[in-house]
C-alpha cells in the first residue's frame, strides 16, 4: 500500500481554479491534508470551478499571478509539496510569446529556485503531449524526441522539464512531470477564439445545426478525461518516483470524425456533419500515448471511456449554458 503523502501536509496548487488543477484539489482533499493553498490570477480559472471547494477551510485561494515572485514566495514557504499547473494555452503562447516567456519560463524558474530555497519535498510539474511535436512512433513512449515540436508552448514545457531535471541533480528537488494528452471534460474553457472543437460540436447540437469538420477527420488525438488526470497527480505525489516523466492519456487513438459520431450518440442527434476544406494545416495530424510507463510506476490506469466523459461533458456544457441564459 503507498504511504499517504497528503496526510497532514500543506500543498500549493498554481492554477488551482483552472479546469485540470479544480480537479487536483478535489481529489487532493479525499486524502486529509492539513492545508491547500490555491494561487490564481482567475484568467482562466474561475470562482465556478472551486465551487465544490470554495468554503472548505482547509482550502485557502489567492487571487493572484504566479509572476508576482513575492506573493509566490508566501504561497510555497509553509508548503510541503508543490502542483505546478498554472499556464498559458497553447495558442495564447503563439500569439504572445512574451507573455509566454514570462507566465511558462521566468515565474516556472522562479518557482523552482523557491522550491529549493524553501526545502520542498516533492514538485509535480504539468507538462503536455505538445513537446513531441508529431511523435516518432505510435503509441508514443516517453523516450521519443522533442525536436519535431514547433510550438512555443511544446517549447516551453519541455524547457520545465529540463530545468527541474537539472534542479534535482544539482538540489535534489525532487519532482514528476507529467505530460498530458487531449484533456477534456467538465470545466473546460468554452469561451473565446481557441475553443475546444468539442464544444464547438456542443453548440450546434443545442442548436441544431449541423457540426463542421474542417478536412477529412482524420486527425487524431487521444481523450484522457479531466478526473483520471487529477488522480493521476495524487498518484505522481504519492509514488516513490522522482526524476520522471509520465505520459497521461488513455492510450487510445480517436479521430476527428469518431470523435463526432460519439458525441451526436451520447447526445440522441441526428446532425450529419459537413466537410469544409482544412483552415490551418496542423503539423501534429496524430496522437497516442504508450501509457504503460504510469500503469508500472504509478499504478495508474485511466478509467472513464470516451462515451461516459463526452455525457458527464454535455450535461455539464449544457446546464451552463441553461444557467447564462436564465
């Protein structure tokens, strides 16, 4: 049995009001912690998010920016372990790599020097499939090469990696990275230029319109639902692993169109979708995760199916929506 970690410690979630990090605190509560702090400057995440939370009192949130090094430095001094998930998307990166440089690279260098300064003993950093680029081989193991990455993001992230690999060797920090697939579920951002293709699905359901998809649909990604990787977290924090990356997927290739068969299934509708020629090219056409690595180091085993998380998805998509317009 895996020794209890949480019990009794302090824990600072960054992005603790986001979509994946709510999450994390939710499943890091079942385990007895004295205390969870949550830094967030509230850009992605929301009071919504923390609702099953909020009046908890060992949850203390801090609106704030991880790039405040001061307020950072009161949040990780009284802490025992460290989930580094605040971030930027992907394509907020693209459109503004300075706020990428700051908010992914300075304040993640920062946090580390800060874990070291105040002797944390554990860091479970949030990293992404994005540093593949398009991988090598399918499934894809953690071994393959990042130089076929070209987002900044990828970038990025891959570069939060590195730096805490060279923190435990140089500090013996200790710390896990763990790079998420195709994150999706209940909570996720809805709003805004970068929406999820899912919830732009979701919409013409609701309104009856039929859903368009931009090329073949041949794409793929791999769908690892929201819950599974928030225990896949906890899980990180309580092995006794260090110096390690971890694939987080399902280990399981859906494409685009299978994507919408599944979702107009859950959903009862009988849209027909249409084909428009392809908008952008996308460099990374397909995505799958080799996940044994976590199954053997971490006992973890995603375990929500696709149809179940896309129905959790809907019913929660649409009783927001149902909520905005009362």
């Amino acid at each position: 049995m895996t020794q209890n970690k949480v019990k009794g410690a302090t824990i600072l979630v960054t992005g603790g009001a986001g979509f994946i990090g709510s999450y994390v605190v939710e499943e890091l509560l079942k385990y007895d912690p004295k205390k969870i702090i949550i830094i967030d400057n509230l850009i992605r995440g929301t009071h919504d998010n923390m609702r099953n939370f909020f009046n908890n009192p060992i949850v203390e949130f801090i609106e704030g920016d991880i790039r405040d090094t001061d307020l950072l430095e009161k949040c990780i001094e009284p802490c025992d372990f460290v989930f580094h998930m605040a971030a930027l998307r992907i394509n907020a990166c693209a459109a503004n790599p300075r706020d990428g440089f700051e908010v992914m690279i300075k304040a993640t260098f920062e946090l580390a020097e800060l874990c070291v300064k105040h002797k944390i003993k554990k860091v479970i950093y949030s990293s992404s499939a994005s540093v593949f680029g398009l991988a090598q081989h399918f499934p894809t193991p953690e071994t393959d090469n990042p130089y076929d990455n070209q987002t900044f993001y990828g970038g990025a992230k891959l570069w939060g990696e590195q730096l805490f690999r060279s923190y435990k060797f140089m500090y013996s920090l200790d710390f896990a990275a763990l790079r998420y697939f195709n994150a999706y579920g209940p909570r996720m951002d809805t709003d805004g230029k970068y929406t999820e293709v899912m919830i732009r699905w979701l919409d013409c359901i609701k309104d009856g319109k039929d859903p368009i998809i931009h090329g073949d649909g041949s794409t793929t990604m791999d769908f690892v639902y929201v819950r599974d990787i928030a225990k896949a977290n906890v899980a990180a924090l309580m092995a006794d692993v260090t110096d390690e990356n971890f694939n987080i997927g399902c280990g399981v290739e859906t494409s685009l169109k299978e994507l919408l068969v599944a979702l107009l299934e859950v959903n009862n509708s009988n849209l027909t979708p249409v084909f428009l020629d392809v908008k952008t090219v996308n460099p990374v056409a397909r995505r799958l995760a080799d996940i044994n690595k976590a199954k053997n180091l971490l006992q973890f085993e995603p375990n929500v199916a696709l149809h179940e998380g896309l129905k959790e998805l809907s019913e929660w998509y649409f009783e927001k929506k149902r909520r905005e317009n009362l």
